[in-house]
C-alpha cells in the first residue's frame, strides 16, 4: 500500500532535480506523467506517495533506498519493488 510520505521531504525534490541537471519536463516525460504534476510534486501542491518518490528518483537514473536503523545494525533497503505497482 502507498503511504504517502512527511511533506519535509518534499522541499528538497526540487534541487535534487537541477543538481542532476534535468528538467521538470524531462522528469516528466520519463515519469510518464505532464510537466504540471511535476511542478506540484516539487512545490507542495501535490500530495506525494511512496511510490510516486521512488518513479521520481527512477526517472532521474537514481535508485531509492531507505535506511532502518537499530542499535546493532543498519540496513538499507533497495525500493526499485515499487516500480511495478
């Protein structure tokens, strides 16, 4: 199930973008969705699920990943699963 993710997260969506030198419609364009649902995504408009994070983080050649961490150990898990749903 998709759980949409804290909105804190969000703000840097936007300078992740330029920092991989793409475009919001370049991203869109591989997300398979318009440039506005972009544009929302990156400036709060838009409520962000899970998997939307991980098609946005795809789109840009990038893997997301999530860390869980315990006293004794650290795990990071690979979310590309998500891709299919």
């Amino acid at each position: 199930m998709n759980e949409p993710i804290v909105k804190s997260s969000i703000s840097s969506l936007q300078k992740l973008r330029m920092s991989r030198g793409l475009t919001q419609q370049q991203v869109a364009k591989a997300m398979g969705v318009t440039q506005p649902k972009v544009s929302q995504m990156e400036t709060r408009q838009r409520r962000l699920e899970f998997a939307t994070l991980v098609r946005y983080v795809a789109a840009m050649g990038g893997v997301l990943s999530v860390s869980a961490v315990f006293p004794d150990r650290l795990y990071v898990l690979q979310l590309t699963d998500l891709l299919e749903s």
